[in-house]
C-alpha cells in the first residue's frame, strides 16, 4: 500500500461518520479508528481584588520613586556591502580599526576579469566579517560589520 492511498483512508474516516475502519489485502491488514472527543473543562480562578488593587498601588509607587534613568549610549554598527557580483576576499580582520575609504575586501570575477576594491563608508571597528573568503557574492550583500566611533 503506498503512503497517498493510506492518507485517503484515513480522510475518509476524518469526514465521514464511520468511527472505524477496517481494510485487508493479501498480508496487508489496516485498521483505523476515531478516538473519542475530548472534553474541555474551563475552571475560573477566583481572583481576590485587594490583593490586585495593592499590587496596582504598589507598581504605581515604584514607579513615581524612580527620578534618573541614565541613558545608555547607543551602538551604532553599519554594514559593508558589497558593489557587485564575484568572490570575496577580505583584507580586514575583527577587531582592526579602520578609516572612511579605507580598502577592506575584494570582489573578483575571474571568468570576466574583473576585480572591485571594497572600502568602507564609515570610520571604525571591524566588528563582524559577514562573508567566508573565498565565497560567492551578490551586488548589495553585507560583507562586514563596522561599529562606528
């Protein structure tokens, strides 16, 4: 019995009104049954309002007790992609700082001849290198990641 002739068995059985079915040829014997519904009991738990009015109370407390939230710096990360299509090769490592403009990778197509120097926008660190070496790359792919400074 092939597997598709099995799962229309069983949707017989699902939309239909029949609660068992039971099928033999040759060696091959199927038996399919509905289980019985399952019944769902919904039980409320008693909620006690004092206790939810004081946690209200509490809450609101804390909250005007708090007068100075330090603000922390955001990181600011931007991405290096990639100006077209070839293999990557960077020239950069994670954790080397680099300057705007400055060269850190390679995009080359050998078939075509072709090679674009990859540099990057920002001043920074080199946080992230997106791309194995080597590896095959589209136009606008993020090849590093550089937290800015």
């Amino acid at each position: 019995m092939k597997l598709h002739e099995l799962r229309e068995f069983i949707k017989l059985v699902n939309q239909s009104s029949i609660e068992e079915l039971e099928w033999e040829k040759g060696k091959t014997r199927i038996v399919i049954k509905k289980s019985a519904p399952v019944e769902v009991v919904a039980v409320h738990a008693p909620v006690q309002v004092g206790e939810m009015e004081h946690g209200y109370q509490e809450a609101a407390a804390t909250a005007e007790s708090v007068d100075v939230v330090a603000e922390v710096p955001k990181e600011v990360t931007q991405q290096v992609m990639s100006p077209g299509v070839g293999l990557f090769y960077a020239e950069v490592t994670v954790g080397q700082t680099v300057q705007v403009g400055e060269k850190v990778g390679r995009c080359t197509a050998d078939a075509l001849q072709l090679s674009a120097e990859i540099t990057t926008p920002v001043s920074g660190i080199i946080t992230e290198i997106l791309v194995v070496d080597g590896q095959f790359v589209d136009y606008g792919r993020a090849l590093l990641v550089v937290k800015t400074q």
